[in-house]
C-alpha cells in the first residue's frame, strides 16, 4: 500500500550504491521501517542496518498483529493534529491518547519519545524521522476505519467511560451539587448521576448523545 502505482504487482528493483543500509533502500520506495515486521534476505532476516548487495531479494514483511508495545500489552499512544477525531474515540473507549491541535512535528516526537508513547499519524514523512521512539500509520480516511484499525493492530485493554474525551484525564463519581453551577437548567432537571475529569473539572452524563457513543463502544468490544 506504501509503494507508488505501477510498482505493486512485482519486484520493486532498487539500486545499491554498496554504502546504503537496507533499511534506508526500504524507506527509499516510501515504506517507513515503522511499518516493517522483518526484513528477510535470501531466507536470512537482516536488520535495516545490513548491506545488501547486487541482487540481493528482500522480501519486506507487514508488522504482525497484534502487535505488543511491552510485554504487558499496555500502550499509550500521541496522535497528530489531523487525527483528532481519533483521539477522542480512543478516550470514549479508556484508551491512553494524547493529543493537543497546535503541536508540530518535533514536540509530537519530544512527548512520544519522553512518555513512551505511539506516535499515530498519516504522514509517512514523520515516521522516518530516526528519533522517533515509536510510530504507526493509522489506515482509513474516515475515523471509524481509523478506530478499527488502531484498535486491530495494538489490541488495546479497552475501559470504556473513564477517560475524558477532551483532556484525556480520569474520570470519577461525582454528587450532582458539586457540579450543578455548570449545568444548564434542562440538564439539572433531567439527569441525577454524573461523573467528572479529575484533571480538567468537565461533567459528563448519559445524555441524548449516549446512545451513538454506545454504539461506537460495541462496535470497538466486538
């Protein structure tokens, strides 16, 4: 999927100069080495730092899914600015995703990097960056592809309606007295139970919205 029209059907024939590291020759056809699971070399796996030679075969393997961050299987992720929708997605369902809309492409690599976390992008430029801790190219023009894909490489430990959709902070119970200065009256009329951000102070309810968000949760447990 990474490779231009007219060059998927076959070999890709790449030209060696005997310097080049193979990871580099990889990347060089527009595959970032985020995206690679192994690099295999006349039946040898090799590492991006080998030095193919003339007719050298490589064959360029997908990451295998799901794929594990650390042995536990816990993993945080930071999504670029053009991922938003995502990110909220993520949160709606428990998910570690931080995100902010003014963040350029060197503090994106300065958090990734200092929290151990995923860097999920559609830029294939910003994978390639030889900094970057850890990367992934998030598939799908539409964030509900984005969410399964996502969701079906890392499988995630899902905890659905406990993050904050805008902040991403924890949310705890909370009395409806301590947050009804920031209801509107209809609201305080009609629903009693509320939960809160511990970070931000944003309130949350089962409102009329909740039944579309539920169907996004079971879609993603499913």
């Amino acid at each position: 999927m990474f490779l231009a029209r007219g060059r998927r059907d076959g070999r890709v024939r790449v030209a060696q100069d005997g310097t080049s590291s193979l990871g580099h020759l990889v990347e060089s056809v527009g595959v970032p080495l985020t995206e690679v699971g192994a690099l295999v070399v006349g039946g040898r796996p090799e590492p991006p730092s080998y030095r193919p030679g003339t007719g050298d075969t490589v064959d360029v393997l997908a990451v295998r899914r799901p794929q594990r961050v650390d042995a536990h299987g816990a993993v945080a992720f930071v999504l670029d600015v053009h991922l938003g929708t995502l990110a909220r997605r993520l949160r709606l369902l428990g998910v570690d995703a931080a995100y902010r809309n003014d963040r350029d492409d060197d503090e994106l690599i300065e958090q990734a990097n200092a929290e151990h976390r995923v860097l999920l992008t559609r830029d294939r430029g910003l994978l390639r960056r030889r900094t970057l801790w850890s990367g992934a190219y998030v598939r799908g023009s539409r964030p509900d592809e984005q969410l399964a894909d996502v969701l079906d490489r890392f499988a995630p430990p899902l905890s659905p309606w406990t993050r904050c959709v805008a902040c991403n902070g924890l949310l705890a119970p909370v009395a409806k007295e301590e947050v009804e200065h920031l209801l509107r009256p209809g609201t305080r009329r009609t629903y009693d139970t509320f939960v809160r951000c511990r970070s931000c102070g944003r309130p949350y309810w089962r409102g009329a919205h909740g039944r579309h968000l539920e169907t996004i949760v079971d879609r993603a447990r499913g």
